[in-house]
C-alpha cells in the first residue's frame, strides 16, 4: 500500500485488512442466513455460536490489527467454544461461525473507528 492512498471502506477493500480476510468473513456471514431456512434446528446452535465467539473477539481484539491477527485462530476458537456446546453436531461449518464472528467484529471496529 501507498502512502496517502485512500480506499472506500466497505465490502472486501479496506485498508487495514487484506481483502481475502474480508471476503472471507462476509461470506461466511451471508452463508448464516440459508442455514435458517434448510435446517431450522440448527439456526438457533449456530447464532449462539457465532454470539458466543463474536463476544470473546470483543474481549481480545480492540482494534483491527488484533483482529486480523486472531483470524489464524479463527477455526481453534471455534472449535473451542463448540465443545461447550451440547446442540453442537457433527455437520455444523465452524469455519462459516468463526468466519461470520469476525465479520460481526469487523464491521464493529470499522463503524468505531469513524466516530
């Protein structure tokens, strides 16, 4: 990156996350909202999930930089807080429930960082 360069902030370009981790993250996110309407049993596990990883990111990554550290963790975090889960189940995508937590954070951290 440039010096003095600008990039929208938004979906996939921001200047302080690489654009693969974003797109990542969103997808994942997006790939959350299907789940409801195929496997409705599963939603609720998987918004706990997802809510229950999203507040550890809150509790150890304050700002973006941290953020995008942790996201190497991303999959180990989940499969933690999956194993305190006793509606976890075999074929629920703990890459999309990390992958959508660090989308959350995300737009959590971008929104602070403009106030």
């Amino acid at each position: 990156m440039t010096s003095g360069s600008t990039f929208p902030v938004g979906p996939f370009r921001d200047p302080e996350v690489p654009s693969e981790l974003l797109a990542r993250w969103f997808h994942a996110e997006e790939r959350l909202y299907p789940v409801a309407m195929v496997l409705p049993e599963r939603y609720e596990t998987v918004v706990r999930l997802v809510g229950r990883i999203a507040e550890q990111l809150r509790a150890s990554c304050a700002d973006l930089p941290s953020l995008v550290a942790a996201d190497a963790g991303g999959r180990a975090m989940a499969e933690r807080v999956a194993s305190f889960d006793p509606a976890t189940s075999d074929d629920i995508d703990l890459n999309m429930i990390a992958g959508a937590a660090f989308s959350i954070r995300y737009r959590e951290l971008a929104a602070n960082r403009s106030s």
